[in-house]
C-alpha cells in the first residue's frame, strides 16, 4: 500500500494508473475509520483495480462553531485497516497543499443544500462540496463511495456531479447499524454509557415512524408528532430537527410517498450531535 501526501505526486501517480488502462475506485473519509467506512472500502475493493482511500479532516466544512481540532484522528490505526481492507493507495494530504493562501475558489450545489443540516450548518455542504470536487479532479475515480448515513451529504454529491458533467458514477451504500440498531459514527465516540443509551432513541424512533406508516399513516404531522414525542422521553436528547422529506428534491412532504420517502433526524445527546435517516 502506498501513502501519497502530495497532491503533485497524487496527479503523477494517476496519470501512469489511467495510461495503464486501471478503473479507479475512491472512498473520500475523513479518517476515524469505522465499521462504516469499512462497508465502502469492501465495495470499492470488488468494483476496482484500483482502490484509493483519502483521508483529509476538511477544514472548510466545519462552521465557527465546530471544533475542527476536536475531531477524532488515529492515522495508524487508519493505516492498519486499510492494509487489511487492500486499499492501493492512501491520499492523505495536507491543507496547505489542499487550500493554498491564495485559494478562492467553491462550489455551492443550490437548493438541496438548504433544509436538513444544511440550514443548521451554513457553509457545511459547500465545503463538502467545494473537498469532494477537488478530490475528483486530482484522482478521477470512475466511481466513489459516500454512506446513506449522510443522506443529503450523497444527495449534494450527486447533484453537483450530474450538473458539472463530472464522470464518476456515485454509489451510495447503506447505513451500516450496531446490533441495537444504533448507526455507527465516529461521533458516537463522545458518548460515555448513559448517553450512548440515549442515543439509542434515534434509531428507535425512525423504526417507530416505519411502523405508524405500516399501519397505513400517512399524515406527515402526526408522524413527526410521534417521533418528537419519543425522542423527548430521553433526558439529554434536544432535537436539532425531525424532517420527513421527498428522498431526492428533499423538499417537505405532508403525505408519505412510498419509496420516495427520507425521515431525517438530528439530535443532540448533551453536546454530541447525531443523526440518523431511514427512506420508506
Ligand atoms: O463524509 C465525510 O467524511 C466527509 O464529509 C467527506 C465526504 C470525506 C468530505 O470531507
């Protein structure tokens, strides 16, 4: 496995990949690798000859608020689960190289940025956005691996690559769950065991709002009522936002639409902010 820490030298490394006639798969993380991460590499190995995996903590998608120097970091261990996952290459470069003083350039994907985290993050997405687009430019992968945890973060994704003409095809791959149902994250971290308890309402309650529109509900008010209802019996829980959206435009429905139905949730437990999805 090779480390490259250089976009120049990353920009070499592809141009002798693609002269070879290589088909190139990325997974673009920000290190912290879990068992998430871990779906997206599985795939990627079975698509690819060429598996790269690029860990870089994205400094222009963390608001004012965020505590980027917080964010949880282990490149060794990073490393040791990609020799075992067969990642050929870790892009893992710096910021300097990434964002140069002189650096002025973004890409705002509209719309479908603005509800959901968008409009409790701003700027969140166009950092994504602005992180992800470079990263296609300096490896061009035929394909690239985003998580359905991040459901409008892949929603984002696709819209800027379909609108820019970009010639990657996105796979999104399933929200991968602890055994209680609690989806993984590496936010998950901060919780000590009462919290990580609480947590547990996220999941609880989108399985609930599955089982109301089994039972034929389909008045978007009385599912969101239920949900709120749930999530607030636990003590630390402070719900960010309860969304219940069409799964592509992401824009608010008042009945649910099978099959084009996402039930979005961020809660915060104390002070770790978690989110969790299901699409119906
Ligand atoms: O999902 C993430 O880890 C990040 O948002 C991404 C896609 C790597 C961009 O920094």
């Amino acid at each position: 496995m090779k480390i490259i820490r250089s976009v120049r030298a990353m920009g070499k490394e592809i141009k002798r990949l693609k002269k070879n006639g290589k088909i190139i798969g990325l997974v673009p993380t920000m290190g912290y690798l879990h068992k998430g991460h871990i779906s997206l590499l599985n795939r990627g190995r079975k698509e690819n000859d060429i598996l790269i995996m690029s860990i870089f903590v994205n400094p222009i998608q963390f608001g004012p608020e965020e505590d980027i120097k917080r964010y949880p970091r282990d490149i060794q261990r990073d490393k040791a689960i990609a020799v075992r996952e067969k990642v050929d290459i870790i892009f893992y470069p710096r910021a300097r190289d990434m964002y140069p003083s002189e650096f002025r350039t973004y890409v705002d994907v509209e719309r479908v940025t603005e509800g959901l985290c968008g409009g409790r993050r701003p700027g969140h997405f166009r950092g994504v956005a602005t992180v992800v687009a470079k990263l296609f430019n300096i490896v061009m992968p035929d394909r690239a691996y985003f998580g359905q945890k991040d459901a409008q973060q892949a929603i984002v994704i696709r819209k800027m690559v379909k609108d820019l003409n970009m010639p990657v095809k996105i796979k999104t791959m399933p929200i991968v769950r602890e055994k209680d149902g609690m989806a993984i994250s590496s936010r998950n971290k901060y919780l000590d065991n009462k919290e990580r308890r609480a947590g547990l309402v996220l999941s609880q309650s989108l399985k609930e709002a599955k089982d109301l529109v089994k039972r034929g509900i389909k008045d978007v008010s009385i599912i969101k009522r239920k949900v709120t209802e749930l999530i607030r019996t636990e003590k630390p829980a402070c719900i960010d936002y309860v969304e219940i959206v069409d799964k592509e435009k992401l824009e608010r429905l008042k009945y649910i639409k099978k099959g084009h139905t996402l039930i979005a949730l961020a809660v915060y437990i104390n002070k770790t902010r978690l989110i969790d999805n299901i699409t119906l």
